[in-house]
C-alpha cells in the first residue's frame, strides 16, 4: 500500500511495498556515533557496528539484491551542525556487500573523528 498526497501525483510507499519502489531509500539511518552507537533511528538496519574511531559497519535487516547502490550521507561532530565532516565509504574493515557497507567520518584534515549526528541513506 502507498500514500499519495492530494492530485499532486506524488506517492510514498509504506514499509510493506518500500523495498520494491524505485526512487527510494532501501535503507537509511541516524545516529550518534560519540565513542559508542546510540540513538539510532533506521528503516532496514538491523544494527551498527563501531570498528574504531571515525568507522562504522551499517548492516542491513534485509539483503541488497546485488551490492551496486548509491550511498549518501552527512556528519557533524555537534548537533547542531556547526563542525561539519565529511562522510565515506571505507573499504576496511570491508568493501560494500549485500548484507552490510562500512562508512566512515573524517574531519577537513583527513583523521578520522567520530561523529555526533551522523545520517546515511543507501539507494537501489
């Protein structure tokens, strides 16, 4: 079942027919990544992994299909954005896969920081 909004044309699957739309998230989640994993909001993440500073294992409830989706993402290292990072794929401790993809934080200067408000969506 989806949602549409008005005769604007614009529809919103639920979480039953989610994974089988095209145009949206197959998988998202936010969370705070301060020493530890907590706080996590998610659509089909079954848990996140902290394998060290500035790097994370997201695994998914559900298997991708095949491991070509996008990944996108955003990090600060306060809530209230003001100390921007930029966030990555890693290929350690692995490179993407079906079931999980490893990202990471970095500051502007290339070390890696954990992150207190990190968001990733990955697309299929």
């Amino acid at each position: 079942m989806s949602t549409s909004i008005g005769s604007s044309g614009v529809t919103f699957p639920d979480s039953s027919t989610q994974a089988s739309s095209s145009g949206v998230a197959k998988a998202w989640a936010s969370f705070n990544a301060s020493g530890s994993i907590t706080s996590v909001t998610s659509y089909n993440v079954s848990s996140i992994t902290y394998s060290s500073t500035g790097r994370y294992v997201v695994n998914f409830t559900n298997a991708f299909a095949d491991a070509n989706y996008s990944v996108s993402g955003t990090a600060c290292r306060s809530a209230n954005g003001n100390v921007p990072q930029i966030l990555s794929i890693v290929n350690s401790p692995s490179v993407p896969a079906t079931t999980s993809c490893s990202i990471g934080v970095n500051e502007y200067s290339g070390s890696p920081a954990d992150s207190q408000y990190t968001c990733v969506s990955f697309f299929r």
